[in-house]
C-alpha cells in the first residue's frame, strides 16, 4: 500500500460517507446515487478525486468520472 486514498474511497467521502450512500450504480459514464442527506455531498471533495462533474437533483446525485465508471462502481461497493 502506497498510503493514497483511492478515487473510490475520495467520492465516497465526496457523497458524505458509507452511511450517506443508499445505493450507487454505474450509468455509463456516471455514478448515479442516492443519498440520505443531500446537504453532506461536498463538490470540492468530488472535484479533487478527479470527476468531470457532479449533478444533482435533491437525494440523486450524479458523479460523471467518463469510462471508468462500471469499475467505480464496483470499487464503491466492494467498500461499502
């Protein structure tokens, strides 16, 4: 282990944790998730892991990180 935080690890923190997470899939080239608290997703957070940009539509978030997105996921999960 390098001691880096993964890009996974970074939106999961982004999105506002684990326990704000109801559920993540892969759409494309988006994350699509549902949050429990809307207010704790931190675009800076998101930026800094490197995504192309965040969309949001109250507990809907959407993380566009291009074709990577299916291995997120699947990193994302594999966290949770």
């Amino acid at each position: 282990m390098t001691g880096m935080v993964s890009k996974a690890e970074q939106i999961i923190a982004g999105l506002g944790g684990v326990n704000n997470i109801v559920e993540i899939e892969p759409c494309i080239t988006r994350l699509r998730s549902e949050v429990v608290n809307a207010n704790l997703v931190n675009e800076a957070v998101l930026r800094a892991a490197g995504v192309h940009g965040v969309l949001r539509a109250g507990k809907i978030v959407q993380v566009i990180v291009g074709p990577e997105a299916d291995t997120l996921a699947g990193d994302i999960e594999d966290l949770m």
